[in-house]
C-alpha cells in the first residue's frame, strides 16, 4: 500500500515557525500560532499512532510541536512583559510620556 502524507504536517511545520516569528509581536500572534500548531500536532500525532505504516511526514509533525512549544513560552513572556510594563507605567499614556522623556534627555 502506498505511504500517504500525514495531514497538516507541512502547516503544522509552518505555524511552529510562525509561532517563534510572533513572539515579536508581543507575543499575542505567537500565542495564537502556537496553540492552533499544538492542537493540531496532537490530532495528527493520534492519527499516525493508529497507523504508522501509512503514513509520511511525522517529521515535520514532530518539529512542529516542538517549535510551538518553544514559541508559545517565548511567546507568552513576551506577552507577560508587555501586560506589566502598562500596568506598571500607567498605561499606554504612561509609557508615551515616558518615551517622550527619554527622547528629550537623550535626543537632545
């Protein structure tokens, strides 16, 4: 019988990658990328346990699962970071006045 690819194998790949990539964003795109890719790595992680002989590709499923893990922790710092320096600083107006500060001391 041929070997097929496991379903979302590539796309799981790609949201673990995404997932690293969006911790940037602080850290809510990675977090979104991270758990659909978890999600998805689990159903396609119970899909080839049932039959690995027919299917290609786990490989990819495993990186991928990887990746979101570590993007998702990543990602979730980012986001922890983000939420106490505005409650920290006041808000968003706080951290604007505070940039402006910098700029006027350092800028010159």
């Amino acid at each position: 019988m041929e070997k097929r690819e496991l379903p979302n194998s590539t796309l799981i790949l790609v949201f673990g990658i995404l997932s690293i990539i969006g911790c940037c964003c602080y850290g809510v795109a990675g977090v979104i990328f991270g758990i659909i890719a978890l999600v998805m790595s689990k159903r396609a992680t119970e899909i080839y346990s049932a039959d690995p002989e027919l299917y290609t590709g786990f490989n990819n499923v495993k990186t991928g699962r990887i990746l979101a893990i570590i993007g998702l922790v990543l990602s979730a710092l980012s986001l922890i970071s983000t939420i106490a320096a505005v409650i920290m600083y006041g808000g968003l107006e706080g951290i604007q006045e505070m940039q402006q500060e910098i700029l006027r001391e350092y800028g010159g």
